[in-house]
C-alpha cells in the first residue's frame, strides 16, 4: 500500500480513544523515520498502522458487547496526519474524494 493513501485513509477512520491514541503514538514514530530517512523505520510504522486500523470483522462484535464507541479521527491526528502528507508533498485528505471517501461497513476499532 502507498503511504500517502494509507495516511489518507486514516483520516477517515473511526476507532475509540484508545485506539485513536495508539494511531498518535505510531504516526509520531512515522514522522521521526520520514526525517531520519529510515526505510525499515517507515516500513514497520505502515505495517503498525494498518493493524491499528478499523477491522470489518469486528464491527459486529463490537457492537454487541457494548464496547467504547468510534469516533472520528480527533483534530491531533488530523494533524499530524496532514503534516506528514505535507512533509511528503501531497495534499491535505478530501473526504470527499471518490474511491476513498469512508464506508460505514469498514469501521471498527
């Protein structure tokens, strides 16, 4: 997967606080790796990222233990998201951009 579409994607996930503080703490490794220039630094916070992700199969489960509910991507990420795809030379996410906007069916946390 590409970075920046990974880091697009994050922007419209929906996770609870916990999982949103575990995203934090994986972008800010990403962004210490893209300054270092370190490649396995940037390939293990993409590998991080994707499992801290929003996971289908959950949603049901989730739901039906009364879990802690998703919310959004809060303004920290949003944040540091954009400063990565800043520092990449791309632009800030559109949500809504076609082919990536968010689906409801994907989120979990």
């Amino acid at each position: 997967m590409d970075l920046t579409q990974l880091l697009d994607d994050v922007a419209r996930w929906k996770l609870t606080d916990r999982g949103w503080r575990r995203v934090d703490d994986i972008l800010l490794l990403l962004d210490d790796a893209l300054g270092a220039d370190e490649r396995e630094g940037v390939r293990r916070s993409m590998t991080a990222l994707v499992l801290a992700g929003p996971r289908r199969a959950s949603q049901g489960v989730n739901e039906a233990m009364d879990k802690p509910p998703r919310q959004p991507a809060p303004a920290r990420t949003v944040d540091l998201v954009n400063r990565l795809l800043h520092r990449l030379g791309h632009a800030d996410p559109d949500p809504a951009a076609s082919g990536s906007a968010r689906r409801d069916d994907d989120d979990a946390t």
